[in-house]
C-alpha cells in the first residue's frame, strides 16, 4: 500500500475534524474514505462526459465508471444524457 502526504489549508483540516467525529473513524480510515468516494465520483462524471460526447459506447462508459450497465444506464437518466446513438447502437446491444 502507497503513501500519500499533502498539506491542507487549516479550514479544510477543521472539516476533517469534524467528520471525524461524526463518522467515528480514526484520520486514516476517513481520508481513505473520502479519497475512494471521490475518484469514484470522478470515474463516473469523465464516462458520463465521455459518453454524451459520443467517444465511447454505453458500455464501455458503464464500465470505466465501474457500475452496472443497469445503473449506469439510471445515472445517464437522472443526468438526462443520451447515450443512444445509431454508430453505437450495435456494440451497445452486443454487450448487454
């Protein structure tokens, strides 16, 4: 397992804190935490934006986001992105 060092601003230090507390979790646990949540968060906005620019397949984008083509497919719902396109369609329904 890697080491990652960083220096905070006091303010978001604070909030930490106070997460902490909330969540009962010693620092380690909670950076890790919040570190995982917001790489997945980011996966699932790059294969959102890479999906509604139309370079990837429905998916494919499912995938790099790491969800289910079904709950992928529920994400591009709430986020109103189309992902039905005729040069995709056929790898799209080969894959499902």
């Amino acid at each position: 397992m890697g080491t990652i060092s960083t220096r905070v601003p006091d303010e978001l230090e604070a909030e930490l804190e106070a997460y902490l507390e909330d969540e009962k979790l010693d620092r380690s646990t909670a950076v890790r935490k919040l570190l995982t949540e917001g790489l997945e968060e980011w996966r699932r906005e790059r294969s959102l934006d890479q999906l509604a620019a139309g370079t990837v397949t429905f998916s494919k984008a499912a995938e790099m986001a790491g969800m289910s083509v079904w709950d992928f497919a529920q994400l591009a719902k709430e986020r109103d992105i189309t992902w039905v396109a005729d040069d995709h369609l056929d790898a799209d329904l080969e894959a499902l």
